[in-house]
C-alpha cells in the first residue's frame, strides 16, 4: 500500500485508529491535514497549516511522521505541551498503529537535576531560607528513584522553588566530560536517548538554541532529521529571535562568583585573593543594577548607555572582572572548575564589549531589569535570513501549525518573519458549530481608555454579566495594571471567587477554577494561550482590549523603526498581526469541545469603528454577533 493510502486508511471508519483508540471518529479536517502532512514529507516541502480547535492537528500529524518511519522532530512552544504529547498522545498512536520505533523526551539543561551542583549544595549548603532546605530534602528523596532526572516529575515541591536554579547546570557552568559526575549524568542521558531514537520530542526554545549552535552535544541531532514539525509555530519567530541574539545576565555573572568562591573554600583554601575578587565583583554587579533604576525596567541599551552614570558603573563592571580574570590565570591547571570559569569570564569580556558597541545595524540592543536581576541583550531584528537558510540547506519535511497562522486569510507575516519561501498553506475550519455555540458581543458604551474613570466604569459594566453567568469567567487583560484593578473591584463589589494570576501557580489557580463554584479568573499573558478548559466550568471569556503590544517594548519598536526606514507601514505590517495573532488565542480559550457553549466580550469599540478592525474579525471564529450585553446574558441562561 503507497504512503498516502495508508495515512487515508488509518483515518478511516474500519482503520487502526477507529479500531484501537476508544472514541476515536474519523474528522474530515483531520484527513486532509495528515495528508497534507504526508505530501511534506513524501517530497521535502515546506508545509503551513492553520488548523482551528477542535480540528485533532496533534493525531493529524503525528500517523504520517509515525508511518514514514522517518528520523522525526517534533518541537512544541510550551513544556506542557512537550510532556502531553510524550506521555499521552504519543503512546496512544504508537500503541493504535503498532508502531514499533523508539521514541525519546528531550527537554533544555535547565530542567534536568544536575548531580555535581547538587554535590555542591549538599557540601556547601543552600540560598536562601527554611523552606528552601525542606524542597533540597524533597528533592534528594525524589532523585533517589528517578530515571530521567527531569525536575518536573518531583511534584512535591513548587514549580517556582527556589531551590531550582541552585541544581540545574547552565552551558556556561557545564564541566563537560570533565565532569566526575558525567556517565551519571541526566543530560548526556537525555541527549543520548534523543540521539538514538526515532522520533524526538523537543520545544522551540532547545531547537532554536541547537539551530544557533549555542549548545555543543545536541547540535548532532537537528542534521539527523528527516521531518520536523512546529506546534504552536505562531511563538516561534519571537523564541528563534532570542537564540540568535546574546545576551548577558545578572544570574551568569553571579554564578561565576559564586563558582568562584566554591573553588577558594573547597579546592584552592591558599588562595584567599580569588575570595575578595569574586566577592568584590559580586558588589559592582550589584551597583551596576542600581543604575537602571529601582522596580521593572526595561528599555533601550543605546540610551541607558548615553548616561555617563551608566557608562561609569560599566567600566568599573569590565575592570573587576579583568582583575578576577587576571586572579583565576595564576591558578590555571590546579581545579578544572577553576578552568572552566576561565573560559566563562572570557566569554563574558567578549560579550560586555559587544554589548558596550551598540553602533552595529540590524540589532537591537535592549535591558531589562526587574528586582535585584538584569539582562543586555543584542537581537537580530529579523531571523529570516538564518532561519530560511537552514530550510533551504536541509532538504526534507519542515511542517509549521497552530490554530492562529493567518491574517486576515494570509500568511505572509508568519511567512516572511521565518523566511518561509514556496510553502503549501492551508487553513482548516474548526468543526465547532461557532454560530450557535457562541457569541461575540463589542459592548456599546464603553469607557474611554486610559481615563481616570476606565477601570471603575468597566468593572460596572462587567459585573452584572459576570453575575448573571455565576462566575464560570476567564477574565483576560493586557496590563498587570487591569488586571489587578478588575480583580479588585470585583472582590470588593461581588460575592464571587476571584482567582488571580500570581497569587499561587498557573496549575493550581486552574484546578481551583474549576473545583470551586462562582469563580472568575483574572489573569493576562500566560493565560491567553496553551489553556484547555472544556464544560460548563467556563462559559464566558472577556478581553479587556485589542492586545496590541506597547510600542515603547524596545525589540518592537525597533523592528518598528527598521520597517519605517525600508518604506514599510510598521502599524499594518507589525503590530497589526501580531495583535490579531494574539487575540486569536486569547478567544479560543472558550469553545474547547464539541458541546461547549458561552460567550466572548471584547472590550474595545476599534473592532466596529476603525477600519483596521475587519481584520481582526475576518481572523476571529464565525460566532453569532451582538452588541448589546442584555442578549449575552439571555444566551448565557438558554445555555
């Protein structure tokens, strides 16, 4: 049987899958995209698919790089998704088709329990406070039975501990085969297992970072293969962007000091000169982050460093550092540790003198700073050109999905950012019923924004909605400042569960939200993509506004700025579809599942009277439209 009729004949009504799979029924839309699919592969194209919820894109590309038996990259945006796809979606397939190639997880260094730095805490002790010390007891009791050393399977301790940056290694900290932990190690097991199987699951941030060949052991891997395939490719160009750009953090530099003063307590005790260097750098670091200020910042390189302040506080930045450097030489050849941190101030010289030029075009330099952390960074403005060349030089199956691609019927923004030449696109229609499963209401009335009054006037007009649907509301705002106002108010005026982001972990605000009766969730970014909430436990999702980025976030207002200086409208060509992307995802949060019913609000009267808004409502779901709320609390009732 040919390739094409066996992906058509798993699908089917008498297939593997309606066979071995509980539940499963052929979807049209489903067929036409695995074989989609299988035309990439069969032929070495290039292949982007938006397909809408609903449409089982996981299943619909999964059978066809299962059945090509071709070496396969699968590379999801988030870890939630990675480890989804692993332990649940690809055992199902695996299992249905008898397929009987290996299958490996591979996740970044940072997520894998590094044993040398866990010698290290044992023998030095941890940062930080009591319960820090009770997470380092979870920890060694959970390593004692681990396989893949993968920190996110020690349930027991918070996904944010602290604890975790202590035990994971970074490129720059790595002994490599140096290490005396290193047959032992998770993440040269990890790479292994990826190395010898047949199909790996990866996420775009380890890809990016293979592609910029910043992590030397897993750039083996990527010429292996013979299909790749995106999910949620729509976070791909901004991730890629970061891989390859440089950037130099508070966190590298003080790991070396504190890798420094490891060495003089434990290795080289005669050497107390390397104790006050690291020490003393430590300080500078930290009055270097003074200077940008106090709270979050975040902003452009080139004016910070137009302060002479600033400019000052960096000398003295490069002239510790050369002290220690000139300190860590006259050792060199007594602690391999103490070699590797050579290298790494090295390094570091190198990248602050790059980051101190900031004249080079096509970059841009940009900080950040939040607490007592900051970054410089340096990103391209466009990865086009890296990216596209590594599609033209492999020539094999490259697949790109996601429910949100398109604009407006197009997807040349996608496209272009990721120099995607000669692509087959195709959009595949949700098979929900949007037009009597939802409806989308653009409230008249509105408040003007950005007043005084905005947030009161808005949370009032909310509220009886929000009442009338007893909670069961995901509430999506584009400002912590919203955010925090909304959840407020409505704590203050309603009797209703107000969940918020960041009083406790994503999972566990999710499985509260869902537990407990009457409840709203207020949240903003990480909230508007990647949740899957079906039933009646959601059935309503307000969207402040329009989701368009601040043009003051300086990577945007650069490639704003690069698009002015080549003829280009950065309005219609960048932050338009970037918007739209955006709230695309933003209202998919609502119908999950064939059964699902509820309402979208969208806060913002620029969807009906600015010319742009067709755009946005040309991409959105075909739901059932209004703009009287009195209709949305009468459809929510008939639910």
């Amino acid at each position: 049987m040919k390739y094409q009729e066996k992906i058509k004949q798993a699908f089917s009504t008498e297939g593997k899958l309606s066979k071995n799979i509980q539940g499963f029924r052929p979807r049209e839309a489903q067929v036409v995209m695995a074989q989609a699919v299988g035309k990439a592969v069969e032929f070495a194209k290039n292949s982007v698919i938006e397909a809408g919820t609903g449409t089982g894109k996981t299943f619909a590309y999964l059978v066809p790089a299962l059945l090509s038996h071709k070496k396969t990259i699968i590379s999801t945006g988030s870890k939630n998704l990675q480890d989804q796809l692993f332990k649940r979606d690809l055992p199902t397939i695996q299992k249905a088709l008898n397929y009987t190639g290996k299958i490996a997880l591979l996740k970044g260094r940072a997520n894998y329990l590094c044993l040398e730095r866990l010698d290290q805490v044992i023998a030095m002790g941890v940062l930080g406070d009591k319960s820090v010390l009770a997470d380092l007891k979870k920890v060694r009791k959970w390593h004692t039975g681990t396989q893949s050393g993968d920190l996110s399977e020690c349930i027991t301790i918070a996904e944010d501990s602290p604890i975790l940056p202590q035990l994971v290694s970074t490129t720059d900290s790595c002994l490599g085969s140096d290490c005396p932990n290193y047959k032992e190690c998770y993440v040269v097991k990890a790479r292994k297992q990826a190395l010898d199987a047949d199909v790996v699951v990866v996420n775009h941030h380890l890809f990016c970072a293979d592609m910029a060949v910043k992590e030397s052991g897993f750039g083996e891997l990527i010429p292996q293969a013979e299909l790749v395939i995106f999910d949620e490719a729509h976070q791909l160009p901004d991730i890629a962007s970061q891989y390859f750009g440089q950037s130099l953090t508070s966190r590298q530099l003080f790991d070396i000091c504190k890798d420094a003063n490891i060495v003089y307590r434990t290795e080289l005790k005669d050497l107390a000169q390397l104790g006050k260097a690291s020490d003393h750098l430590q300080k500078i670091i930290q009055d270097f982050r003074l200077l940008m200020g106090s709270g979050t910042a975040r902003g452009n390189l080139r004016d910070l460093l137009s302060d002479p302040k600033v400019v000052e506080g960096l000398t003295k930045l490069k002239e510790n550092l050369d002290f220690l450097i000139e300190v860590v030489k006259k050792s060199l050849g007594r602690s391999e540790t103490l070699d590797k941190i050579f290298e790494r101030l090295a390094e570091v010289k190198v990248l602050l003198n790059k980051l101190s030029d900031t004249n080079v075009m096509g970059y841009c330099y940009w900080y950040e700073a939040n607490g007592r952390s900051f970054g410089l960074h340096i990103t391209p403005l466009t990865v086009a050109d890296k990216f596209g060349e590594q599609l033209k030089n492999q020539n094999i199956g490259w697949v790109f999905t996601s429910a949100t691609l398109e604009v407006g019927g197009k997807f040349d923004h996608f496209c272009n950012r990721l120099g995607i030449d000669d692509a087959d696109t195709m959009v595949l229609q949700s098979p929900f019923d949007y037009a009597n499963q939802s409806l989308l209401c653009v409230p008249r009335y509105l408040p003007d924004t950005n007043k005084a009054h905005t947030l009161t006037a808005l949370g009032q007009l909310l509220q009886p909605v929000i009442e009338a649907n007893e909670g069961r509301c995901f509430l999506l705002c584009t400002s912590y400042f919203m955010m925090r106002g909304l959840a407020d108010f409505l704590r203050e005026h309603s009797n209703l569960s107000v969940l918020l982001q960041g009083e406790t972990s994503k999972s566990r605000l999710l499985e509260k939200f869902v537990a407990e009766p009457n409840s709203v969730l207020v949240a903003t970014q990480s909230f508007w993509e990647g949740i899957d909430v079906r039933g009646d436990a959601l059935s309503l999702v307000i969207i402040d506004k329009l989701p368009f980025s601040a043009p003051d976030e300086p990577l945007l207002k650069a490639r704003m700025d690069d698009c002015k200086l080549q003829g280009g409208d950065p309005f219609n060509a960048i932050q338009i579809p970037e918007a739209v992307i955006t709230l695309k995802q933003g209202v998919g949060r609502l119908i999950r599942d064939i059964t699902d019913k509820g309402a979208v609000i969208i806060c913002d009267s620029r969807l009906v009277m600015r010319g742009y808004g067709s755009t946005f409502l040309k991409s959105l779901p075909p739901s059932t439209r209004t703009r009287d709320l009195n209709k949305v609390i009468n459809f929510l009732h008939k639910r």
